[in-house]
C-alpha cells in the first residue's frame, strides 16, 4: 500500500467490514484491502453470486412493504406461523425496532455485546448494565456463574436482557444456555441469533432457536430471537435478517418499522437462499477444518497468548501476549493491506483482542506469515 501511515483512530469504525469507507479515507481501492474484519461466510462467495445472478430488481415496483413471500418461507423453515415473523433490513434494523417498540427502562447486557445495542440502548434513552464474562471461561457462563447472573438480575431488575448466541466476538456458544435463560427473570429477553446457521450439525445447535428456548425462561418472560441471513449467505451488502417472536410482540415491532425497508431483490434473494440452505451447509464441514487450521497457524506465530485462540462461529478471536499492542498491530497490518476486526471498542471485550475471518488458506497464510513478522511480544 502506498496511501502513507495510517491511525488506528481514523481507521477502525465502529464495525468490521468497513472497507468501502476505510479504502476512500486511505486513498485506494476496496480490492487492495484483503479483508479478514468481516464475518460473512466468504467460502460460499460462489453459491451467492449464482443466487444474487438470478434476483430481479423490479426498479418499477415498490417492494412488498410486509414481506409476504419471504415471510411465508421463513416461517416454513422456522416450523411457525409468519405472523410471528418480522423481516428487516438486517439485523441492526431489527434491533432498533425492539429497542424502540417494547421500550425497556433498563437492559442487561451479556457482554462482549454487539456495539449496536448499547449505541440502541442510548438512542432510546434506557439505561443499560454489561454483565461481564471471563475470556478464561472461553467467555462462557459456566455453571458456577448461573448464580451471579441471577443475582445480577434481581439486583438491576432489567426490563430486558440481550445474549447473542452464538457470541460474536467472544466466541462462545453457552454450553448452559437453559440454565442462562432461566436466570434470567425479565419481560423479554432477546437473543441474538444472527451466527446460529453456522452451527448447523454440532450438538451446540439444537440448545439455541425458538423450538429450543420453549421451556427454558419463566412462565411471564418473552423470548425474541433475531437472526441474519447476511452472515451465512455472504450478502452483507444486500442487508436482510428477521425477528421471530409471539405475535403480540412482532405486531408491536412492526408498528415502528419504516416501510419498504427490504427491498425487492433482498425479498427475492431472502427466498432463493432458503431454498437453496442444503447446498450452504455442505459447505460447513470445509469452513470448519479451515478454522481449525487458521487457528493453528496463528498460535505458531508467537505474538499470541495461545490459551487465548479462540474459534467462533466462522472466525477466529485472538489475544496479544501484550494486549497494549493491539492497536499497534492493527496499523502495521493495514500498511500491509490487511484489514483486522480490533476488539478493543466492543463493549466488555478485555483489551488486546483481534477477531478474524475464516478465509481460504492462501489469504490466511499471507495473513500469519506477515504476523509472524511484527514485534508485539
């Protein structure tokens, strides 16, 4: 790269994936930065390019302003009824949507937690509490953790918790997530979803979903479940997720939304990827023997604490042996036309913690070489 040096600063956003925004502030274009900040499914980039191939724009139309055919089939994969479903542009509009329609005062958040529900927590004006986890724990909430939580709740008395499960960027899956819904004792409890599909086939994925959640909370407590399709289908750029939750909810939600906020083509596409889910979870199995590798081969750079190499859903999430550095090699990366998720702006993520991309082994192996090179023992 040739764009100069470069500031942590100007250059991490509040999200990974930013490369558009980043290229233009460094003066060059996006296909000189090899991105490992996103974690969209890019081992399927073929199989979404055929589907996004055959998607019409309809430019004439407005779009379906309730979604009707893609609710219809999210509500057949999901074995519900589509008044229980609510599509939205994306994850982070859904968010808002139950930030703003269900109105907590107060909201407990298991942390490392999505930025974008804190920045919805201020938008809204509730006051929110981070309930934190130990990175040594694999960021899990082990048994012996059940009763803070609980005490946790009874203390804050939230009007709304929010778990995202699978965690991103903590990585964990919660092996006791009955037990973690049942702590806690709150009208609704949103779980975020948005990285379940990749877990398709392990024993973690039959804890998690609405089928598996009925039963786990108490009597009075609502469950809302958000999930993404931009993640596992690689189309972070057409902007397309859903809520599924009781009726009463989704009504209340959908009072709030904007209309046509999901365009025609993401409607098509929406329906297209469904339709062709068997093919996208064939493709798990290659994805997580690339995990596994990408993981090795960045604990035999040296510059990580290897008790700490984590694997998430499709990504890897990693700490400096020197946390302080983190912003550090961030920007030396970047001189190398690399871009990395830097952790350290996620609310509850201890500091020195870098987040990566399940790429193909040719990207990940420039990736640890370069790696392999900085001093940041």
């Amino acid at each position: 790269m040739n764009s100069g040096p470069v500031s942590v600063a100007c250059a991490q956003g509040s999200h990974g994936g930013d490369v558009v925004r980043l290229a233009a502030r460094l003066g060059i274009s996006p296909t000189d930065i090899l991105d490992f900040s996103s974690n969209a499914n890019s081992l399927c980039d073929d199989l979404t390019r055929q589907v996004l191939a055959q998607t019409g724009y309809a430019h004439s139309h407005y779009p379906d302003s309730e979604c009707t055919g893609l609710r219809h089939r999210i509500a057949g994969f999901e074995e519900t009824q589509p008044e229980r479903i609510l599509a939205g542009n994306g994850s982070s509009e859904l968010i808002y949507l139950a930030m703003h329609s269900l109105k907590p005062r107060r909201v407990l958040l298991i942390a490392p937690v999505f930025s974008e529900y804190v920045r919805a927590c201020q938008a809204c004006g509730a006051d929110y509490r981070l309930f934190e986890t130990d990175p040594y724990d694999g960021f899990d909430i082990p048994e012996r953790h059940i009763c803070r939580l609980h005490d946790a709740v009874t203390a804050y008395r939230p009007d709304m918790a929010v778990i995202c499960a699978p965690s991103n960027p903590a990585c964990t899956d919660y092996s006791r997530m009955d037990d973690i819904l049942y702590a806690l004792d709150c009208p609704h409890v949103l779980v975020d979803n948005s990285y379940l599909d990749f877990l398709w086939g392990t024993p973690a994925y039959s804890r998690h979903g609405m089928a598996a959640y009925a039963g786990c909370t108490r009597t009075e407590t609502k469950v809302i479940s958000l999930r993404s399709m931009t993640k596992f289908f690689y189309c972070t750029g057409v902007r397309l997720g859903y809520c599924h939750a009781d009726e009463q909810t989704i009504e209340r939600m959908n009072r709030c939304k904007t209309p046509w906020s999901v365009w025609h083509a993401a409607q098509q596409a929406g329906m297209a990827f469904l339709d062709r889910m068997d093919e996208y979870r064939l493709r798990l199995p290659a994805m997580r023997a690339e995990k596994t590798a990408f993981a090795g081969a960045l604990r035999n750079t040296g510059i990580f604490d290897n008790n700490l190499v984590l694997e998430g859903a499709n990504f890897v999430t990693a700490r400096l042996q020197r946390p302080a550095k983190a912003a550090t090699v961030y920007t030396e990366l970047l001189q190398h036309g690399i871009l990395v998720r830097l952790c350290d702006n996620i609310p509850g993520m201890p500091q020195g913690f870098i987040r990566m991309q399940v790429r193909e082994k040719k990207a990940w192996s420039r990736l640890t070489a370069i790696l392999g090179t900085l001093d940041a023992e």
